[in-house]
C-alpha cells in the first residue's frame, strides 16, 4: 500500500538530481564563506528576491528568529499575527532567546492584519511602552488556508512601517507558492520589505534549510546572529546544492501541488460532513471541518491511516491537508475515493 503523506509539504524528498548534487557538492567552511555551494545558493536567492545579500541557515524557524533579533533589540517589540507561525509554532523563541516582545493582533480569514490595527498597535514614544521596531507577515499564511497575501497589500503595509520608522520582514516559508498563485514575481511581492526569508524543505522539496535575504548590512548582523544560535554548519554546501536545484527547478512544479490541492478540495466538499471553504482553497494547504452522524474525529482518522493516507487534526473536527511533491493527480483522486467510502 503507498502512503500519501499529507501532513505537510515538509515530508518531501530530495530528487535524484538533489542527491547527485549533494555527492558532487564543492565544500568549504562556511563560517569563513568558504563554501563555493553555500555561496552560490545565497547568491541566486538574493537575485530572485532582489535583495543585496542572503545567508543560509538550518530551518525556517531560526529564520525568522535570527531576522527578528537582527531588526529587534532586547525589550523592542514586533507586530505580529495572533496565527502567525513565529507565534504560534516557533517555541516562544523570540522572547526567551532574543528578548523581544510581541504584540500580537487578529488576523483576517485571508491572513491579513487590518491596517488600522497595525497602525494602532504602532507604539507612542513614551518611557512605559516597549519600541515598536517590527511588523512581521505570513505570505502564503499557514493557518490561514495558505492564502497568499497580494502586492497591494504588502505595499500598503510598508508604507505605514516607513512612515512610522518601523522595519518588516516577511516570513515566507512558502513565499514561491504565493508567487504561483498570484501570477507575480517572488521579487515584486517583496520588493521594499526589509527582509523576506523562505524554506527549501516545503514545496522546493530540499531536505533541509532555508534563505533569508536583506540588505549587505542587515545579512552581516545576521551571520553573527546566526553563528551565535549554533547556525554555522561549516561544509553546510552538501545541503546547499540541493537547494540550488530546488530554486533552479522545482519551484515551476509547486503548480501541480496547487492543482492537486483543488482536485481534493472540489471532490470532498460535497460529502456529508464535510464542511469546506473551495473560496480559501488558493494553493497547496486545505482545511475542513467534519460533523459527521456516525464517525468521530479518531475512527475518521485511523480509517484514513488503515487507507495509507496521512494527515492531521489541527483542533477538534478541524483538519489539514498538505499537497507536496510526494503526490501526484492520481494520489489526490485516490484520496477522494477513500474520504467518499469513509463518510458515505
């Protein structure tokens, strides 16, 4: 029986061609920059997000906290969403390794933040109130369906950050998904943010690491940063060169996760039970909710499991599925025959 793993696009493995990468890899010390792979990976990330500088580093989590303590001093604060993945799912770190409050605020069923709560949330220059330093967005937003936040939109929230003094990194794990999906350039999504940082282990389907990228000034301070974290891996290129495989190839196929997303989504939503949103279905992440007569959350779960199809129950009756690399239109119409002879 084949699983189809749909936990995360984070269970994707490396292709042959990243494998043969890997073996063929030119490797050097990384902490010196000796790396000609390492260098070369942050090179092509900088160019396609039209950034000065990049800088390598194990996960998407410690991204997002070396960029936050690069903009942030101890005490500063950043906005954030109050379903923002460096909230939620990052281990506090934020405040418990670099000290720096969040203020954190609703975000809207399409991953937004309001722009007047940002701008509210903007702190006064007064001696009781942390500094306000940071606005951090999602783009696409987990655990908002994966909708893909639009160039207006990020202009609009850096226009109130400049005219505040306030920097924004963008936390774009799946950065090339909302690219796809809106039919634009990772570059221009990005374009007058500080710092972006992205994930080579989701839909780019490398085994590890993630980019993030800025001006030469801001990627200095967060190689020390980094090295302070734990984060200089020395001859990290034999994770590189899968990554540049990743950006040179398989960011044109997360399409196909997006089109496989809507074959499951389109052929479960009208089963009784099920209750799905096709409208919030923009790329590769679904969510639905089950009230189902006759099975529960756990016999729904491990009959699925009994079928080889994994995924998971974020809270009681609410589920997600991720597509990935790992699953092809047939894998996706499979797993709407089996949701069809479970909740029949």
């Amino acid at each position: 029986m084949k699983k189809i793993d749909l936990r995360s696009d984070t269970v994707t493995l490396p292709s042959t061609d990243m494998l043969d990468a890997i073996v063929n890899a030119e490797l050097g010390d990384d902490v010196f920059q000796e790396d000609l792979t390492v260098n070369k990976l942050e090179e092509l990330a900088a160019k396609i997000t039209n950034k000065d500088s990049a800088l390598f580093v194990p996960s998407g989590t410690m991204a997002n906290l070396v960029a936050i303590i690069t903009h942030c001093n101890r005490g500063d604060e950043v906005i954030l969403g109050d379903q923002a993945h460096t909230f939620l799912y990052e281990a506090g770190n934020i405040s418990s390794f670099g000290g720096v409050h969040s203020r954190q605020i609703q975000n809207q069923e399409d991953g937004t933040l309001l722009l007047d709560d940002i701008k509210d949330s903007i702190r006064k220059n007064d001696i009781h109130f942390p500094i306000t330093k940071l606005i951090c967005l999602e783009n696409t937003h987990n655990r908002c369906s994966g909708m893909p936040l639009t160039i207006g939109y990020m202009d609009e929230v850096v226009e109130i950050a400049k005219n505040n003094s306030i920097s924004v990194h963008v936390d774009g794990a799946r950065i090339f998904n909302a690219a796809i999906a809106l039919n634009v350039a990772v570059k221009d999504l990005v374009k007058d943010v500080d710092s972006v940082s992205f994930c080579l282990s989701k839909g780019l389907s490398a085994p590890a690491g993630s980019l993030i990228c800025g001006s030469n000034k801001f990627i200095d301070d967060a190689r020390r940063n980094r090295k302070a974290l734990g984060g200089g891996m020395r001859q990290s290129g034999v994770l590189a060169a899968a990554g540049i495989i990743a950006l040179d190839t398989f960011k044109n196929r997360i399409t196909d996760d997006h089109h496989n997303a809507r074959i499951i989504a389109e052929g479960i939503s009208d089963l009784n039970g099920i209750n799905i949103n096709l409208d919030r279905i923009k790329t590769n992440i679904i969510y639905f909710q089950l009230n189902h007569s006759d099975i529960g959350s756990i016999q729904f779960l491990d009959k699925m499991k009994e079928s080889g199809i994994h995924f998971f129950e974020i809270s009681s009756n609410n589920y997600r599925l991720v597509t990935n690399s790992g699953i092809s239109s047939e894998d996706a119409e499979a797993v709407v025959s089996e949701f069809q002879n479970v909740l029949s």
